[in-house]
C-alpha cells in the first residue's frame, strides 16, 4: 500500500452545518488527520513490512509493532484509523433514531435508542481529557466505551462500528467548553447508511475483514 496518505471527505465542509460548521471540517481534517497521517510515516520510515498494511491491519496486529515505535504507531496510526471512519459516519441530512440492524442491535444490547443515546452522551461527555466514545462489536456483542487520546479499539481486538471524537479540536471553534452541545448536535449528523455497512463488517470473520 505503500505511504499513508490523507482520505478525501464524502462532502464538502460546509456540509455539516450547522451541527458542525466550516471552519472545524476543515482545520480537523486539513490540519489535524494530516498531522496524525504525517507523523505515522515517519515512524515507519524504512519499515515497509509495516507500512505495506492498512492502518487498520497495522493496529489489529499492533503487538507486532517494535515496541520502541509502539507509541507513535498507537497515537498517530490511531489518529488515522480513527479520523478516516469519522468522517465517513456523518453526512448531511442524516441522523435521528437508528435505523436497520443496528437499531435492533442497540435495541437487544442496550433497551430503546433513546435509552442508549443517553447512555453514550453521558459517557462521551464524561470523558476525562481527550479521547473517543464508542459503540463496537467485541465477543460478537455491542459494547459502549471510551478510549483515551487516539487509542483505537482495533488494537484490543474490537470492531468499531461508530465512534465520536471528543477533542477540544472537534468542536471548541463553535461550541467552547460546552462538549454536551456538541454531542447533542452530532446526533442530527450521523450516518446510518454506513454505521449499519460497519457493522455488517464488524460481525464477519475477523480475516475476512476490509
């Protein structure tokens, strides 16, 4: 695969507003997924049997990883794996109550959607620093958590199915301090379609994954 390189959103900048406006899209994307992408290159400089993976294989198969470049991989690789599903699981004019199998699997794991919304709210704002809060398929469950920085679930073999990015930089430009705003906000954003593709994913083989 060679050099990791930056994705291209599935939508303009703008598209987001007015849960998420312009200027954060651009400067998360632009400024910040570029960083973590540029900072993953470096550490695996000359390593091309590591960086001949995804990133995603990279942190499923992290205990691989020399253990002297086991902390950027993790935060910058991380960063990466993490900002690239980001992106693709909001889109405009989407959000409300889930739809498809991950309703029902929201349902069976965690009572009504409004139940668990609330579950993952809570635990998104209550996030000690920066970090992410997740729902993923761990044991062929669904499970609720939250990681710290840009650890991903991949490297203690979970799948994400969706997670939220609860960095100042996700949000402060528009909302401040007020991370329960923003939360609230990105529930009218979130994608559906592809949270429900993700979760097909999640729940095949582990080495049949893509």
């Amino acid at each position: 695969m060679g050099k990791y390189t930056l994705p291209q959103l599935p939508y303009d900048y703008a598209a987001l507003e007015p849960h998420i406006d312009a200027r954060t899209m651009e400067i998360h994307h632009t400024k910040h997924h570029q960083t973590y992408v540029d900072k993953l290159n470096a550490a695996l400089e000359g390593k091309d049997d590591l960086s001949s993976q995804s990133v995603d294989d990279l942190l499923r198969n992290f205990s691989k990883v020399p253990q002297e470049i086991q902390t950027p991989v993790r935060n910058h690789g991380g960063g990466h794996s993490n900002h690239s599903m980001f992106w693709t699981i909001m889109a405009a004019s989407a959000g409300g109550p889930a739809t498809g199998d991950i309703a029902d699997a929201i349902k069976d794991a965690f009572g009504d959607f409004e139940a668990f919304k609330e579950k993952f709210s809570t635990a998104a704002a209550n996030l000690f620093g920066s970090g992410w809060a997740w729902v993923v398929v761990s044991n062929g469950k669904l499970e609720l958590l939250t990681t710290p920085n840009q650890n991903s679930p991949l490297e203690k073999g979970q799948a994400p199915v969706f997670g939220l990015d609860v960095w100042e930089h996700a949000y402060y430009l528009k909302y401040q301090n007020k991370r329960p705003d923003y939360i609230a906000a990105w529930w009218n954003v979130i994608n559906w379609d592809e949270v429900n593709r993700r979760l097909q994913t999640a729940r095949q083989p582990a080495g049949t994954r893509t």
